[in-house]
C-alpha cells in the first residue's frame, strides 16, 4: 500500500505539470467543475460511528491532518445509498463475450481515436514519463467515462467512497484504505 501511494504522491504533481500548458477543453475541466461543486444531499455521515472515529484518529495521528479541517470536510460528505444497489446489481453479471458489445463498438472507437488525436501531446508525455501507453489511458477514460460524457458528473468521488466505507461492511476495510489514499492525493 505504501508504495502505491508514494508513487501517486510523485504521479499527480506531474500529471498536472505536464496538463498545465495544454489546452484540455471545457469538455475535460467542466465534469470536474461540476463534480466540486454541485450541492451535496443528505444524509450526514455517522460521526458518532467508531468506524470514523478511529479513522479521524489516523488520519490526524499518523497523516498529521488537522482534526477540525477533517470534520468540516466530511460534514459536506453526503452518501448515496444507491451506489450500495448498484454494487449488489452489477452490470457485469453477464459473460464478457455479451458485455463487451455494450461498451466497445464504433462510435466509441472513432470517438477515442479522435479524442486521442486532440489530445496527443499530453497522452505522448504521459506515456514518455511513466510508461503507460497512451491508448491504455485513452481506453480507460473511453469505457469508464466516455471522455465525460457519462458517470463523472453523477457522483463525486468523495461522496461514493465515504457511501462504499459506511454502508458496505463486506468491503469497508477496502473503501476505508481507498478513501484515506484519497485524502493523502
């Protein structure tokens, strides 16, 4: 664990080295806009709840976070028990010979192609520094998101592992460990 996020801690200031002379477009930046600053919903998080004492303890012990600023980062937190629903009703049920038809096919590929082309100087120095192809990074954002298009602006991600942590006990170790790798970005 701790190798992964030192490498995300020397990762991230780069990306967003080599990002800051490219033109990104809106159609990047405004789902991230987005995803900050849409009003968040209730319920609040259970801070009576051992489970966010113990991590407030760590986060302020052993990551040196300021216990007040935590608490008022997590009181905008809403959760959204319907992310919980769909962990249970995964899409992906099917065999992958079915499934890939729903997110690979034409559209997709010639509207990846062009993203890549648009984008190229920024996925070359991507892949120059860290080793991963540009089409694996163009691929991923393709199915994951459609470049934006879809999923991003739905949930942010503060929201959805602090959902995953506090009402998904069968893997709230896991989410737990995502959301303090998270804050330590």
């Amino acid at each position: 664990m701790e190798d992964r996020r030192a490498f995300l801690k020397r990762l991230v200031p780069r990306l967003i080295g080599l990002a800051a002379p490219l033109s990104l477009g809106m159609s990047l930046v405004q789902p991230l806009l987005a995803q900050t600053s849409a009003p968040p919903p209730a319920p609040p998080l259970p801070f009576d709840d051992p489970k966010y004492r113990d991590l407030f303890k760590e986060l302020s012990q052993k990551h040196q976070f300021d216990p007040a600023g935590l608490r008022a980062l997590f009181e905008k937190v809403a959760l959204q028990p319907e992310i919980i629903e769909k962990f249970e009703r995964p899409p992906e049920i099917l065999p992958y010979y079915e499934y890939r038809k729903r997110f690979i096919n034409e559209d997709l590929i010639l509207l990846s192609r062009a993203y890549l082309n648009e984008n190229v100087r920024l996925f070359q120095n991507v892949e120059d520094a860290f080793g991963v192809q540009k089409e694996i990074i163009c691929s991923i954002l393709a199915i994951e998101t459609k470049f934006g298009r879809q999923g991003i602006e739905k949930y942010r991600a503060f929201d959805a592992l602090n959902t995953a942590f506090s009402l998904y006990p069968r893997r709230e170790l896991f989410y737990r460990d995502e959301l303090i790798a998270y804050l330590l970005l």
